[in-house]
C-alpha cells in the first residue's frame, strides 16, 4: 500500500514575558469578575487588530474559521489561503501556531510574525526575547501539548 506523507511544519510563539495586548485574563475575584465581559471584548478587538497586520505582512488574507474553548484555553482559530491555519490561545500565557505543509511557507509567517511583534510591542528588550522565542519546527519535534502549556503557566505564576 502506498501511502501519501505529508511534511509538517508549525511556527510557535508563547507569549511568556505577557507582551502582547490581546490576553485574556480569567479572575476568581467576585470584584473582577464583572470587568471580565468588557476585558475579554477589549481583548477581541485587540486580538483581531494583531491578526489584521500580520495578514499585511504574511500578504495574505486569512479566514477566520472559530473558537473554542479547550480545557482552561480559548482558541482562536483562521485559514490560510494558500494551505495552512493558525490557532491563537489568547489566556496567560498567549500561544500563537501556525501550522504548515512547506517549510518556505512556514519560514515567511515566522518573518511576518517578528515584523508584527516589532509593529505591537514597544519594549525593545520585550520585543527581542519575543523575536527570539518565535520557532520553526517539524513534525519530528513535540508540538506544544497542553501539558507543555500547564507548565509554562504554572512556572509564570511562580515567576510573578
């Protein structure tokens, strides 16, 4: 039997030093629970501004396919035109993957994500460990699972 391989290739972002403007921020505080409505729409909007300048700079308009909620992360999700889609995780930290069958393809987002990271985020010291943590993986490297994400996000509640 003949079987069809596909190379897979993703750029992976996690938003580790809380930089970009879209995080959602859950609250068990009563108190901060009522700002949350307003806080997540503001974060939509922020969110949906980011994906708007990387479109411009990836030269591509994506289509936005859905959300999700999965476990304790909401996903934002869009298409790519000419193969390929990227989901957004917009609660502390941001996880940002672009999923795609080319390594070309894959290498030309992670250069449009760096250029919108240096169009949204102003700390020059943010912005290169930001730049730096963009990745360009294959599929023989572990993709973040959300047991990898658990523990960034525990090891950033440790940090603060």
């Amino acid at each position: 039997m003949n079987r069809l391989k596909a190379k897979h290739c993703y750029v992976v972002l996690i938003d580790l030093p809380e930089a970009l403007p879209f995080e959602i921020r859950p609250s068990s505080k009563l108190s901060e629970l009522a700002t949350l409505g307003q806080n997540s729409l503001d974060a939509e909007k922020e969110l949906f501004k980011f994906v708007s300048k990387l479109e411009k700079n990836f030269k591509e308009e994506f289509s936005f396919i859905g959300e999700d909620i999965v476990g304790a992360k909401f996903y934002k999700r869009f298409l790519f035109p000419k193969s390929g889609f990227m989901e957004i995780m917009y609660q502390a930290p941001i996880a940002i993957i672009a999923h795609f069958l080319d390594t070309k393809r894959a290498d030309k987002f992670a250069q449009a994500l760096k250029k919108t990271l240096r169009q949204t985020v102003k700390d020059r010291k943010v912005l290169t460990i930001l730049q730096n943590m963009v990745e360009v993986n294959t599929e023989k490297e572990e993709p973040l699972t959300y047991e990898k994400w658990s523990k960034l996000r525990e090891i950033r509640g440790l940090v603060k």
